[in-house]
C-alpha cells in the first residue's frame, strides 16, 4: 500500500477521534449557560419575594414602609430633630410609627400627603419608636416625652413648643392640617380641606387633597 493512501488513513482516524471531544465541549457549553441561566432566574425570583409577600393588613416587617407603601422614601430619615427644631423655634409634626405594624403602614400615605401639602413651613419628623422604649424620656425636646407607647401617633408642636395636637390611630387629615395650621399661622387653603385616599396598586396608596 502506498505512503499517501496510509497518511489519508491516518488523518481521516485523527478527524474522527476529535469530532466526540468536540460534541463534547459544545455539551459542556449547552450545559453551563443552561446553570447561569436557571441561577439568574432564581435570583430574581428571591429578590422579588419580599415585595410579593408584603401586605398592608399584616404586622410583619417588609422594609421602609415610606417608600413600599407610600411611594416616598424621602421621609426618612427625618431632616430635622426634634430639639433642633424647637431651638429653631419651628413647628413640628412627630410621627411614631414602626415598619412592622398593619396600621403605621396604612397611615403612611397620610405622612407623605403632609410633606406634599406643608412642604418646609414645618419640620415633618417620623420617627420609629423601637430606640423610645424601655428608656428614660428627657423631657419636652425629647420625642419619648410625647409618646404615650402606640402606633401610629402624631404629635403637632408650634414653634414655642405648645402641644397642639396629640391623637392616635388613623387620624384624619384634616385634624392634622388645622393643627398645623394654628401652629404655622398659615390659613388653611379649601384644597386642603378636601382628601380622599387613592389605591395605586396592591401595595401603594396616596392621599389627595383636592
């Protein structure tokens, strides 16, 4: 037999001995974008649980409440205290509230309607109450002076520090606002008087003043 029908021989074995390492590597590949692929697709299902399950009928824990249900994660945290808005001899609006309680998130978007609607007239103070408890109150520039220990609570101080409002629960918006009003020495404008809550979407509500 000739050398050149020998070599053809040889090279064609060569080609079909590399053509399964081949198959192999591209199975490989198959293979491993499959893994990223699924690994991707699961992290986005865990980021996205949290949202999926919070709730605003329930007590648990699902993050800044200002910014899930209320759409407004500017609030907190609060731009002022307490004490340095009575040194300032401004009015302040202190709201006790705690992201794990049902009602502290349904009266969020009350929180973020008073932002809108006052703007920098007062100091809008949120504040959560888990650094107030099983403590010692240090009187009236202390926010634990006021906190009677449930939530939601709002609190409306003028500028000399007078208590003009002090109410519980799901207090209405326009107490608030003729509250802040007295303190502020701004007349109340009709379309303040007029509010309705709005639902978004499962999650998010406002207050409209009209």
């Amino acid at each position: 037999m000739g050398s050149g029908v020998r070599h053809r021989r040889q090279a064609a074995q060569r080609g079909s001995a590399e053509q399964p390492r081949g198959r192999q590597t591209a199975g490989l590949g198959a293979a491993l974008a499959l893994v990223l692929a699924l690994g991707c697709l699961l992290t986005s299902l865990l980021g996205a649980a949290p949202a999926a399950l919070a709730s605003l009928t329930n007590n648990n824990y699902d993050g800044n409440i200002y910014a899930l249900y209320a759409g407004n994660g500017s609030l907190v945290p609060p731009r002022s205290t307490l004490e340095q808005a009575l040194a300032d001899q401004r009015p302040a609006v202190i709201v006790y509230y705690l992201d794990d309680d049902a009602s502290s998130k349904q009266f969020s978007p009350v929180v973020s309607e008073l932002q809108r609607l006052w703007g920098n007239s007062v100091e809008l103070i949120p504040l959560v109450t888990d650094p107030l408890q099983n403590r010692p109150e240090g009187g009236p520039t202390d926010p634990a002076h006021y906190w009677h220990g449930h939530t939601p609570q709002v609190v409306v101080l003028d500028g000399q520090g007078q208590l003009l409002l002090d109410a519980e629960g799901q207090v209405g918006l326009n107490g608030i606002n003729d509250a802040i009003s007295q303190a502020t020495g701004i007349a109340i404008p009709e379309s303040f008087r007029n509010s309705t809550t709005v639902s978004i979407n499962e999650l998010n509500a406002e207050v409209v003043s009209r």
